[in-house]
C-alpha cells in the first residue's frame, strides 16, 4: 500500500471510533478482579528471579564485561579497517564521490526519514 491508502485508512478508522464513556466502569472491573496467588504463580516469580540472579552471577564469574570490551572492540576495528580501505580504494575507482558527501546522505537517509515517516505516522493517528 502507499502512504496515500494508510492515510485514507487512517482516517476512516478515526471517523468510525466511537467513545463510549464508561464513568469508571473498566477501571472498577479491573481493579475487582482476583490477584492470582495461586502456588504455580509464585513458583514461576520465584523461578524467574532464581535465572536473573544466576545470569547476572555467572555473567561476572564468566567476565562477560571482558567479552563485551573485546567484541566492542572487534567491531570498532572492523568499521575502522573497513572504512579505511574503500578510502584508499576509492580514489582508484571511476566513480568520483566525495566521503563527506557520502557521509551526508547516510545521515540523511538514517536520521531525516525516519524522522519524517514517524511524523507523518502520527499524523494519521
């Protein structure tokens, strides 16, 4: 679909909302109904907090700090090395392109139109 559909969609769907007002009927509804306490539901808690704690345990036994340095590291010197050699290759190429020009149209395409399709998203809404 295009934009133009979305849109159209968008506001059709906002015509037809109707608001129905309740006097606080959910939020009484929601607030009477039965906590489960049952044995299961604390186990599973009980369950789920047992595996955080272990994980955050066996992440500093292990030095999992260390490892997330290396791989950080690791990835700074791939997108540096990389970046590198397409700018020593580049002049040898036929195609004239100017890095900061590049560098430019990626900050364009990764930071303006997700910008502009979040705006126009909210716009329908």
């Amino acid at each position: 679909m295009t934009d133009k559909d979305d849109i159209l969609i968008g506001r059709f769907l906002q015509e037809a909302a109707l608001s129905v007002a309740d006097d606080g009927f959910t939020e009484r509804v929601m607030q009477s109904l039965p906590v489960d306490t049952s044995r299961a539901h604390q186990l599973s808690r009980l369950w789920t907090w047992f595996c955080i704690a272990t994980g955050i345990v066996l992440f500093f036994v292990f030095d999992g700090v260390g490892a997330l340095k290396s791989m950080l590291q690791a990835l700074l010197t791939s997108v540096t090395t990389n970046l590198e050699v397409w700018l020593v290759t580049m002049p040898m190429a036929d195609l004239q392109v100017n890095p900061l020009t590049l560098l430019l149209l990626m900050a364009f395409v990764g930071v303006y139109l997700p910008y502009q399709i979040a705006r126009r998203l909210s716009a329908i809404q």
